[in-house]
C-alpha cells in the first residue's frame, strides 16, 4: 500500500461565526494541476501491476488524500498512517508520496520519520530536506533546489550578469532557495542589489517592489516564487508598467504557459528558467483525458474539477447547464489537459516507480539470504515500511523514457534542467522554449550548456544580451579596487601610477615596467623607453658640429696665413714655432669637441676624454711657454742680462713635451683603473634613457681638468705680471685676455656641467670646449692676422721695437 497527499482544492477559507461559535475551515480554489499528479500515480500503480515481471505476485495498492492548508495537510497523512484498508493485505502504508511543497513536506516528515516510513515527494526542492538528520526518511525524485541555485548561478555567470535583484514569497521553498542563491552567487562574483519579500495581502510589500524595480540599476530581477505566488505576482503587476527588465523564473512557475497573457508580455517576454526536463510517458497522456466523473463516483473533487471546466452543474440550478458527466475534456484547455508533454508528472511517475523496484529488491532471496543486503530473506507478509527505507538507498533504475534513477547520501537524485526561454506571441500566449540544458552528471565546465542556433529572446526590450553590472570591469590600464561600503561588484576603478601598467581587464595590481622600459599613453603596454643623446641630426647637435668645424677651418686658415707670411716681423717676433704648435692643438681641441657627439660607444667614452684633456694641455703649454718666452724677451732687453740662454727652442719644446706628458700619464692611469663606459642613465628622466658616458673614475676626471686649470691659471698669472709691457708689445695683455676667457668658461663650465640634464652635459662640455678654445684663437691669433692682411705698414720691425729695441728672438 501506498499513500500520498495531494492539494487539488488549494485555498482555505476560514468560517470564524463572529466567534459565537466554534469557527471552521473549508477548502476552495480547485487545483487541477495536482488532480493530474493523482491521477499519474494511479496510472503508474495500474501499469506496474501489469508487469508481470516488476514485483510478480505482488499488486500495489494507493491510499490518496486531499487537503490544503499545512495543517489539513498533515491531519490527511497522519490519516493516510493509521486508516486501515480491509480490501489490502496489509493496514499499514509501506512508502508515502508528496507533498508539491516543501514546507508541507518537512513537517509531515517530522511525523513520518520516528515510524520509518520512507517519503517521497516529486516537487519539494528545498536544499533544507537533504539534511539527513533531520529528514532521514526523506526522498525526491525532483532535484534540490541547491542544483538549479547552482544551475542559475552558472547560467547568470555564463550572460555576464553580475548584478540582479532577488523577489521572492513567503514560504520555506522561496526563502531558503533565495538564501542558497545568494550564498552561491557571492562565490563567482554575482551580486545582489536587493531582496524583496512578496504577500498576497500585502500593498505595502507590493509597492516597495515596485518603486524599486523601476529605480535600480540591476536588469536581470530573479522571480524565486511557488506558483500560486507568480500567479498573484503577475496578476498584480499588470497594473504596473515595469519594462526594460530580464525576468529569470524558478522552476516552479517557468513551464506554465497559462500565466501568459497580454497585459503580462513585458514581464514574461523573454523570461528564462530552468525547467524539469521533457519526458514521454507512453499511455499517460490517452489515461487523462479518459477520465470520468464516473470513474470516482464518491469523489467530490472530481465532480467539483469537472464543474469548473466544463462550466456545468451536477446539481439541478438555474444558472448552469447540466453535466452529463460524458463531456469530452480534449476541448478543455487547463494544466490538467496538456498532455504534449510531462515535467513534474514524470517525477510522480519515477516516485512510484522508485517504491515498486525497492518493494520488488526487497522480496528478492537467493540462497535464503536477499542479494541486495544479506540479509535474510523476507515474504510478502513481512514487508516493513523501515526495510522498503533501507533498500531505496540501493534502488538503481532506467525509466522507459531512459532516465536514470538512483540517491546519493543525501536522498537526492540527479539533477537534470532544461533551460527554457518565454517567446510572447501578439495574442499574449507563449511558446516556451526549450535553449539549452543542465545537467549535473556531466564533467566539469560541460554541465551548462546553450543549443546551437536556436533563436533567444529577450527580456529588457533588448535584441541582443542585456547588460547587467553595477560597474563595467576596469579597461586595461586601470585596476580594480573594493569599496568596502558597496557590494564587491561596485568595485572601483583607479588609473595605474606613473611607470605602472595593466594588461587585462579588472586588473587587481599595476605591473611596473622593466627598467628599460616605460608605459604607452594607455597604460596597458611597457613600450621601450627612447633613448636620447646628442646626435649629429638633431638642430643643437648641427650647430655645435657646425661651430666645431668653423674653429677648425679658422684655424687652418691662421695656420696658412702665418705660412705664407713666416718671414714677417710679427709672425717671427710671435715665436713662429710656439705659434705653429698652438694653432695644430688649436685644430684637435676644435676636432675633439666632435668626439662627444654621436651614440656613446666604449671607444668613444675613452677618447673624448682623454683626447680633450691632452690636446688642451698641449694648448696651454704653448700659451704657456709664448708667455715665459715674453717675459724672457722682456727681461733680456736689460743690461746685463742673459736669460734668454736659460729658455731657448729647446727647453721651449721641452716644457710643452713635459706638461703634456704629465697629462698623459693621468690619462692612461684613468684609462687603466677605471676607464669611462658608455652607460644608460634610467634616474634623471623616468620617459627616457640617457645615454651617456659614466666618468668611470670621478678622480680621473677631475685630475685631469685640475692640471689644466693649473697650467691656465699658471699662464695667466705670468700674462698678468708681463701686461705692462711697452704698449707696442701687445702678446702679454692678448695672452691675458685669452686666458681670462679660457678661466672664465671653465669655472662657469663646473656648475652648469653638473646641473644639466641628460644630452644638455654633453652641450656644456663642447660648448666649453669651444668657447675656450675660440677665446684662444681669437685673442691671440685674429689681431696679428688683421695686421698681417689688413695694416701691413704696421707688420715692420721698427714698428714692433717701438721705443725698446728688444734682441731677435
């Protein structure tokens, strides 16, 4: 014997009397839909009694009750226990089937469980009842509800939409399914914008709905409700113009297409859900719509079903035609007459089904022990409700439609959904459609899955995928950080600092680039850094090389001037082989200043150096020595004297070999100790390279530009002391001049040399480098060729000796 609770009349009516007396309840509201699950189960019973080879010599029985109202409900199982039926072999029920509803379900449990009398329901989802401590005799052939939570969850993923707004009903099935959602949303990064709570009898509820449908920013509004509450909910809203909206529905309500209608088409158009999956049910459909009044004679509920779809009266009345009770119900449109296909009715069908094959393992016996436990074996007469529990656990079998039907620890089965698109037509009915499936016993990252070139449409007036975020994900080149005091989709999004990227989207970090290398304009690429020096191309590199050479052709043309007039008073009163010698390292300090443009090189970074501290040397030993050469004349015009002897031509090359030796011998021990390198300089400008040339030793460097600021200081101090010469003897004050400039340009060189950034170091030193050396050239060698070329009646030895008649030099 099976039993089983169904609530075909869904609504109680209370009768309180004005309280003068005892008040009463009635049911109402006739549910066709569970009249159609009762009827599934009798037709299973029927047709596994005719299987010969399921249970032979066994028939099954059912004992089935209306009620509504938790507490009617619970009154019909506690009667469905203990009513004993004289036509059954046994009084007692052995399994029981229901409730719809999960709260129902729970608490007849609670009354089932201490008799160990196993339940069985085909549409109580709650993730709550796999809790086998407190249901341990709790069975479904639906999934729970934490497969579809999960289902949603990965389906949302899959579309992108991270923010949604939750309405939900009052109700174990709605509450605990929208805790469980949120719970695994907050796991992949699903939001929740709001969550509110639907009454029937509420305005207040109702209106808060609706103010904040129409203010949040969400698109995608997850409808967890039973189906008498989205029948109230729909019913309301079409009152409300709420658009613009994605609705995704619970199994519950997803699959019924009689809650379409026109005034509902911008709420359920393009609605999505996931749905118990299709199945055939051979027979089924023929056995519903054979269904009599007469069949159940003494059943008021049929009769009353019958009333309502026929609109006809049993009863003699006024107001209504008659029922013949012959009426055919294939013209009737109802949840109780589609028959093109079966969803939950199919779970009613493998419920039976699951008693019958663990009644069949139950009776089986091999060697006087069952194959199944080892147990001993046990007849017919001996079944217990506690024996048919413990082999449910074992039951493992394929329906005719080739479902599989087998328990984990937890009573629940496999998970199996299709995922159904609501598809308005113009007349307000709908095609719903089935988009895809979900299915628990495939792999990982296999179980979601969308049919190929099926047609989706959708909700929030849109004709492509709505969007659903609280913030759009952060673009490369920014990252993503959490406002503690929003919700983590609410992220905010920050630029990546200076010398930072990111690369992808919602970045948590910014990535500092290598040091060669620097962000582009964006921020999403470490790009290599341009290197900068100073090159021959560039205006101000053009125009040193240009000044560079112009020095070098000035001096090649004093040069051929004092050539050509060697012979002439003032070339020979200047020491023509001084002066000869100056101009040649006049020419290598003009060429030198070359060196220190162009891409630094490791050649490169030793010779500008060492070549211009030599040739500058070699420079301001021959001003040096025309300088002691002019004192010397100076003091030999004296009576008496004989200094002329002490500094002839050939201490004259000595003294300049021997200061320029000095320089070199500096030079190569820099060279050898630490030679300067061609280095890249990453600090000054963090955009750009420098390439320059690291001084190697700082010492080096700086010994050599002290010896030549000795020798220039030495020089014009001996200039100095020599400027009162006779007026007509002008080389000391020109030598004065020079050397003035020359000390001049070096001691500004110093603080602009270490001040100036990048290739402008490099302008510094050839801009000293000539300014010093044009100083030289200039003061001492353009005023004897203006007089060579220009005044040659002053280029005479009478007019040179003036009033002091100086000895040949």
């Amino acid at each position: 014997m099976i039993g089983g609770v169904f609530s075909m009349s869904s609504t109680r009516k209370l009768i309180d009397n004005d309280y003068q007396a005892i008040p009463y309840a009635y049911c109402t509201k006739l549910n066709d839909r569970e009249l159609k699950f009762a009827q599934t189960v009798i037709f299973t019973v029927e047709e596994i009694n005719r299987d010969t080879k399921l249970l032979p010599g066994v028939s099954l029985g059912y004992r089935l009750y209306n009620g509504c109202g938790s507490e009617n409900l619970i009154r019909a199982a506690v009667e469905a226990v203990n009513t004993e039926d004289s036509k059954s072999c046994s009084g007692q029920i052995q399994a029981f089937l229901g409730h719809s509803s999960s709260g129902v379900s729970e608490d007849i449990n609670l009354i089932l469980s201490p008799l160990s009398i196993p339940q069985v329901s085909h549409l109580s989802t709650c993730a709550c009842l796999s809790d086998k401590r407190l249901y341990p005799t709790f069975f479904r052939t639906v999934p729970s509800d934490r497969f579809q939570i999960i289902g949603l969850v990965q389906f949302m993923k899959y579309f992108d939409w991270q923010w949604v707004g939750i309405i939900y009903s009052e109700g174990l099935y709605s509450k605990k399914g929208t805790a469980e959602f949120i719970k695994e949303a907050m796991k992949v990064g699903i939001c929740v914008e709001y969550r509110l709570p639907f009454s029937k009898t509420s305005q207040e509820k109702l209106d808060a709905i609706v103010e904040r449908l129409r203010e949040s920013s969400s698109k995608v509004v997850l409808l967890f409700m039973s189906l008498s509450y989205t029948k109230s909910f729909l019913s309301k809203m079409e009152n409300y113009n709420i658009t613009g909206k994605q609705w995704v529905g619970s199994e519950s309500w997803i699959t019924q297409a009689d809650l379409a209608s026109v005034g509902r088409k911008d709420v359920l158009q393009g609605a999505m859900g996931f749905a118990l999956p299709q199945a055939s049910i051979p027979g089924l459909g023929e056995f519903l719509l054979s269904l009599k009044p007469s069949d159940e004679p003494q059943s008021d509920i049929i009769k009353a079903i019958w009333e309502k779809f026929f609109d006809c009266s049993f009863s003699p009345s006024n107001t209504s035609v008659m029922c013949t009770g012959t009426e055919d119900l294939r013209t009737v449109s109802s949840d109780y007459t589609d028959v093109t296909h079966f969803r939950p009715e199919n779970n009613v069908y493998k419920a039976v089904y699951l008693v019958a094959y663990a009644l069949h393992a139950l009776l089986q016996c091999e060697n006087g022990s069952n194959p199944t436990t080892g147990k001993p074996c046990v007849n017919k007469n001996e079944v217990q409700p506690k024996l048919v529990l413990e082999h449910i656990y074992y039951v493992n079998f394929t329906t005719q439609s080739g479902a599989k039907v087998f328990f984990d620890e937890n009573g629940d089965s496999v998970a199996q959904y299709d995922l159904v698109n609501w598809q308005m037509k113009e007349d307000g009915s709908a095609a719903i459609v089935n988009i895809g499936q979900y299915d628990t016993s495939f792999p990982e990252g296999e179980k979601f899955k969308l049919k190929d070139n099926i047609k989706i449409v959708w909700g929030a007036n849109s004709n492509e995928v709505p969007r659903s975020v609280c913030r759009e994900p952060c673009p490369p080149g920014t990252r993503k950080a959490i406002n503690k005091f929003k919700p983590v989709c609410c992220f905010d999004c920050f630029e990546c600092p200076e010398g930072t990227i990111s690369n992808q989207t919602n970045s948590p970090d910014c990535l500092i680039c290598p040091p060669e290398f620097w962000p582009n304009e964006k921020k999403d690429q470490c790009l290599p850094k341009p290197s900068e020096y100073l090159s021959y191309k560039e205006v101000m590199g053009a125009l040193l090389t240009g000044f560079g050479c112009a020095g070098v052709f000035l001096s090649l043309l004093t040069s051929i001037i004092f050539l050509t007039h060697k012979e002439t008073p003032i070339v020979k009163a200047n020491n023509s082989e001084l002066s000869f010698l100056l101009l040649f390292s006049l020419k290598l300090c003009f060429l030198c200043s070359l060196t220190f443009i162009g891409r630094p090189s490791e050649w490169s970074c030793m010779l500008r150096h060492t070549a211009f501290g030599i040739t500058f040397v070699l420079c301001i030993s021959c001003v040096l020595g025309k300088t002691i050469v002019v004192l010397m004349a100076f003091r030999a015009t004296l009576p008496g004297s004989n200094m002329m002897k002490w500094f002839g031509p050939t201490q004259q090359r000595l003294s300049v070999l021997t200061f320029t030796l000095i320089q070199v011998v500096i030079c190569i021990l820099w060279l050898t100790i630490s030679p300067p390198y061609p280095k890249m300089n990453m600090k000054y400008y963090k955009e750009k390279i420098i390439l320059e040339c690291a001084l190697g030793s700082a010492v080096g460097f700086w010994a050599v530009l002290s010896y030549i600021g000795l020798l220039a200081l030495l020089c014009f101090i001996l200039a100095f002391l020599a400027r009162k010469l006779p007026d007509s003897f002008n080389e000391a004050k020109l030598i004065t001049f020079s050397m003035l400039i020359f000390c001049a340009v070096w001691i500004t060189f110093i603080p602009a040399y270490v001040s100036s950034p990048g290739k402008f170091t490099v302008a510094v030193e050839i801009f000293a480098i000539l300014a010093s050396s044009f100083g030289l050239l200039v003061c001492i060698f353009f005023p004897k060729c203006y007089i060579i070329i220009f005044r040659p009646e002053r280029n005479s030895k009478k007019h040179l000796m003036g009033k002091i008649q100086p000895r040949t030099l």
